[in-house]
C-alpha cells in the first residue's frame, strides 16, 4: 500500500487536491476535492465543493499500468507521479476509457 499526491493547489479559484492510493487488497483509488470559485463557475450557484473518486479493481490493475506504457510489475502510483496520465492524472479518466478497463465512480456536490 502506498499514496502519491497527484495535485495539491490553491490559487483565486480555490484549492484542487488529487491523490492516488493502493488498497490493502490492490485496488487503486483516486481521490480528488476541489473547492471555491472555480467550482461555482462549474456547478452554478451556491456549489462550492465537488468531491470525487475513481476505483480500479486490484484485477484490472495491470492493465492499467500496460495502458500507461509500465512493464509488467511495474508500481501504478509510481507511474501516475511520473505524469504517465498526464499532468496531475487528468488524462486517467480518458485512459480508462479508452482502454475499456472497468472503474467505479462516486462523486458529490456541497456548499
């Protein structure tokens, strides 16, 4: 198990937060909370935070890490620090799709 912070910001828009960690049994997690202004230029008014996670089934893993050019074996999260998603991981969700490798999503909206 492990974590890797894929974005930490904050600017006049907010503050954007990523991360990316393993499971004790191998899925991979993504985390993600932005809050402020930018979210409300999004969402509409009186949203303010949106939360989201993407989970890859520890069976689906590999292929993943194929998907982002890693050898067999090689650590997912060390390849999504390295920018193999693209910077700050925004190209994962792309690649999951294109890849047609299985996650599951949870989102929310708040104020």
């Amino acid at each position: 198990m492990g974590k890797v912070v894929l974005r930490e910001q904050r600017d006049r828009d907010g503050a954007r937060y990523l991360s990316a960690r393993l499971t004790e049994d191998g899925a991979l997690v993504v985390e993600g909370q932005d809050l402020g202004p930018g979210v409300t230029r999004v969402f509409g008014e009186g949203i303010t935070e949106y939360e989201w996670t993407h989970t890859v089934a520890a069976r689906h893993v590999p292929t993943l890490v194929a998907a982002l050019a890693g050898a067999e074996g090689s650590d997912v999260l060390a390849l999504l620090a390295s920018g193999a998603a693209g910077p700050f991981g925004e190209e994962l969700p792309r690649i999951l799709a294109e890849h047609r490798i299985p996650y599951e999503v949870w989102s929310r909206l708040g104020d």
